[in-house]
C-alpha cells in the first residue's frame, strides 16, 4: 500500500470511528441503532447546502449541522424509543431507507440521483483529529459521570434501573441526542473528505460497517468503537494486496474469532483488571512462599 492511500484510509477510519461513537452511545443504553447513519446523511446535506449555496462560513455550518443532527437525535427518539429492542432496531433501519428515498426525491437540495458537491474545507488531518479528541473526551468524562452509571444499569436490565430511581427512557433520549450529534459530525466530514455525497453515500452498508467496529473493538469502553473502526477500516486494505478478492473473507473469518474468543471486543477493561489482579496475587503468593533458606532453619538453630 502506498504512502497516499494508507493516508486516505486512515482519514476515513477517524470518520468510521466517529460514526462507530455514535452508535456506541445509544447502545451503551441498551439500544442497537443505526439511526446515526440517517443523522449523518441530514448533517452532510444540510452542511453543503448552507456552506454552498446559502453562503455560510464552513464553522458555522458546522454547527449547524452538528445541531440539526441532534435534533434529529432527539425527535427519533420521541417517536421510537417505546419500541421493543429488535423493533427499535428495525425502525432505525428503516430510517436509513426512507433518507435514501428522500434525498432521491429532495432534488432542489440533495442534487437528487446526481448526488451535490460540497466544499472540501472540513477534509483536513487537523479538523478530524481535532474532532475525534473533543469525541473521546466528552465520552470519557461521560463514562465516569452520573449518566455513565446510569446508562450501564439501563443497559444491564432497565427494570432494576427503575427500581433505582432511573428513567430508562430519560437515559436512551439523552443517548440518541449524543448519537445524532456525533452522527451529525462524522456525515459532515465524511462529506467534505469526498467533495461529493449522493443517495447511496450514507446507507445501510455504512452502519453495518460501523457497527461491526463497535463489535470488534467492544461495546463496554468508548475505546472500544474507535479502536475496531481503525482495526475494520485498515485491515481489508492491508490484505487486498497478498488475498486479493478473498480480503473480506478473512476479514470476515477473523471478526467471527473475535466474537467467539474476544466476546467483550479487543478493548476490555474487565479482563484486564482480571489480568491485573492474578498478577498481583502471584507475586503475594510468591513473596509468601518460603525459601530454602527459610525451609532449613530449625527453632534449635534460630535460639542458638
């Protein structure tokens, strides 16, 4: 692989990654949704028809992508989250189905079948980087903050949350609202790393993707998502080369072990405080263990 595609996929790994934090945020509810790839589809439209044709300055049609997208978050959920789990996840699919259909239709601001140009000033290794760091940071403190505990027992069963205290339903409104906005974000990079959206841009193949990063990398740790988006995104790529067409079996192949021996994803905090703790107990059982010399003395020798 040469110097230049290695750099263009890892652009579009930090936008995987991206995409795979937003799915992780609704899953760490206990939500399974794909419904970022929609709010990316809406942001990305959204940021070159008000960057392009309107005339806003690219930062604020940043943000107001980045809003749109979780509003988006937010009305999603109002409608959706009183579906069971597989429904939900059905519904979410769906989404992404009928946004294909409406940017077909949409032509005076989707381009229509043509697909629109959008201004390429986003596309850059400082606005990406910078990006993922404010990601990981907000999902980072959010970890270890009220909502992080909160949304770990909704996930674990939401019936004992209720009995906590905890709206499950509060928990997963306020996961969609972070899912869109993050969502909102990776589909305006994205679009500004191709210069080009169309109808299928943003579609179901993109969330399977994604969420097969969440998978690999693990659903426990926000690590986990970025982690396994740079792992999926850079591993076909690396055995295009020596497999040729047969790179996506073995990509396939190796995410099956993964999930058979790696349940928890490669970032697992848990077996490594598991890992962390049997070491420590063998060097207590080690420096509790006599020595020979210890072994050989006698009262006798030791009150003489």
């Amino acid at each position: 692989m040469s110097t230049t595609a290695l750099l263009t996929t890892l652009q579009f790994a930090g936008v995987n990654a991206l995409f795979a934090l937003a799915i992780y945020a609704s899953l760490r509810t206990g939500v399974l949704s794909l419904a970022p790839v929609f709010f990316g589809a809406v942001s990305a439209f959204t940021f070159g028809y008000t960057a392009g044709t309107v005339g806003l300055s690219v930062p604020l049609a940043l943000v107001v992508g980045v809003g749109l997208g979780a509003a988006m978050g937010a009305v999603t959920a109002v409608l959706i989250i009183r579906l069971d789990s597989h429904y939900l996840a059905m519904a979410t699919i769906a989404m992404v189905l009928i946004g294909r259909v409406l940017i077909i239709n949409l032509v005076e601001y989707t381009g229509g079948p043509t697909g629109t140009l959008v201004p390429g000033d986003l596309g850059t290794w400082a606005w990406l980087i910078g990006s993922l760091v404010v990601a990981c940071y907000v999902m980072s403190r959010l970890a270890g903050s009220r909502y992080g505990l909160a949304a770990d027992a909704v996930r674990e069963d939401p019936a004992v949350a209720q009995t906590l205290a905890i709206s499950p339903r509060r928990i997963q409104f306020v996961g969609f609202v972070i899912s869109g906005a993050l969502g909102g974000a990776a589909g305006i990079f994205q679009a500004s790393f191709l210069q080009y959206i169309g109808p299928d841009t943003f579609y179901t193949h993109l969330g399977f993707v994604t969420l097969a990063a969440v998978v690999l990398g693990g659903a426990f740790h926000w690590a986990g998502p970025v982690v396994g988006a740079i792992a999926f995104t850079l591993l076909p790529e690396l055995l295009r080369e020596p497999m040729g067409e047969y790179d996506r079996v073995v990509t396939g192949v190796l995410l099956v072990i993964i999930i058979i021996y790696m349940p928890r994803g490669l970032v697992d905090v848990r077996r490594l405080r598991l890992l962390r703790s049997r070491g420590r107990r063998r060097a207590v059982d080690d420096d509790a263990t006599p020595t020979p010399t210890d072994r050989d003395t006698t009262p006798a020798q030791v009150t003489t």
